[in-house]
C-alpha cells in the first residue's frame, strides 16, 4: 500500500489540505495501491484558520513511512509551526522515506525549516515567496515546481493543480481528466484572473513581518534570520 499523508497542525489553513486531498482521494477507485491519510499525533479535532476542525485518520506513528507527504500552508500559526521541532522531526523522519514531499502555500515555508528545500527550486504564496531563498531554495513564481521528490504549491487554490498533476503522474492523463471532470474544477473567478503586474508584493511586507514577529515571538535567532536583522 501507497500512503498519500496530509499532516495537521494547528491552525492550518484548511483548503490548502481539502482541496488535494479531495482531488487526490479520487485516486484509489482508478490505482487501488494507492490509499490516502490524514496524519497527526493524536485523533483529536486540530484547529484550523476557520471554524471547522479536523480530525486525522490515523496518528504519526500509524504511518511511519508514507509515499508521499504534504504539508498544508496558513499565516502566524504555519510560521509557528517552522519552529516546533516536533513536528520538523516528523516531517524529516517521513520525508527520508518518501517518494514525494510536497506542500501547498507556505507549508513549503515548514518543509524549509526542516531543511529539505536547500539547493531545490520551490514555491509558495507570493507573498512569502522570497523567504524561500532564506532556507537555500531557488524561489520559483510557478503555480506549482517539481524539483527531484519535492513537489510544492503557490498559494491555497494552487493545491489543486498540484494534486490534479500528481494523478496524472502516477495514473495518467485520462484519469487526471476524469477526476478534474468529477469535481467539476473549471476556474472562472466572477472578477476574472489576477493581474500580477498590479500586485505589489513590496508593499505587502510589514504584513508579512507582523506574522513572523507574531508566530517566532519566542523563536528570535530564527525571527532573525528571516527578517533578515
């Protein structure tokens, strides 16, 4: 059996998980080798950035040694989180073993602190791109960047793409098309597509230290290096 593991943490943004594991769930009916988990260190309701909680399917040590591994992104609890080693303990102990190591939106941030994304070329939300650089990655304005094993997303919705590629890599593309079809992802945002050129990243810095300060407020050496004083 092929494990496909989502982990949880607190206070995750929850349709960077949601949307590929929705898309990714749909694989087993088509590859029956293939078996999805959601992963954490107990089975109670994990917090996320909505109202609604989430339960794992199964505890870390459960699956041990997944195929694969995902991290979901969020904003001051995903940058608390690069900094429980706990968690980076576990990430690195399955990502030894892993076929692919993948994250949507600033989970890619985690995976960074672990130190897996040194000398890869990786994405996250544009926001929190640059830090990437922070962590010896080559960062990468792309929806989503496959580098070796490493398989990263940009921001939340950017999941889904990312999941919809790994069908097709490990079932082909009719199957990606069948699954893409079944939930009908057909994008067609009412205020049409983002005009990049627009967006200043820049001037969405002091938003984005707020997070640090607020999420490495007992992690300074770390807070510090990312800040970059």
């Amino acid at each position: 059996m092929k494990d496909i593991a989502f982990v949880l943490y607190p206070g995750f943004t929850v349709l960077d998980m949601v949307g590929p594991l929705q898309v990714l769930s749909a694989l087993p009916a088509f590859a029956p080798e293939y078996r999805v988990v959601v992963l954490g260190e107990g089975k109670s309701p994990v917090p996320t950035d909505t109202p609604l909680g989430v339960l794992a399917s199964h505890t870390f040590d459960e699956v041990p040694e997944p195929y694969a591994v995902f991290l979901p992104g969020g904003t001051v609890p995903t940058i608390t989180a690069m900094a429980d080693e706990q968690l980076l303990a576990r990430i690195r102990s399955m990502a030894e073993h892993a076929e692919i190591v993948g994250s949507v939106c600033t989970g890619s941030l985690i995976l960074g602190a672990a130190g897996l994304l040194e000398g890869r070329r990786a994405t996250t939300h544009w926001m929190c791109r640059d830090l990437l650089a922070k962590f010896g990655a080559t960062p990468v304005a792309e929806r989503w960047v496959r580098d070796g094993k490493v398989l990263t997303g940009a921001g939340v919705s950017a999941g889904i793409d990312l999941a919809l590629h790994l069908v097709q890599e490990l079932a082909g593309e009719e199957i990606a098309r069948q699954v893409q079809l079944m939930i009908e992802y057909d994008p067609q945002p009412p205020l049409g597509g983002i005009d990049w050129t627009e967006v200043d990243i820049a001037a969405r810095r002091p938003l984005l230290d707020g997070w640090l300060h607020a999420g490495l407020a007992d992690h300074p050496k770390l807070l510090s290096e990312l800040i970059g004083s």
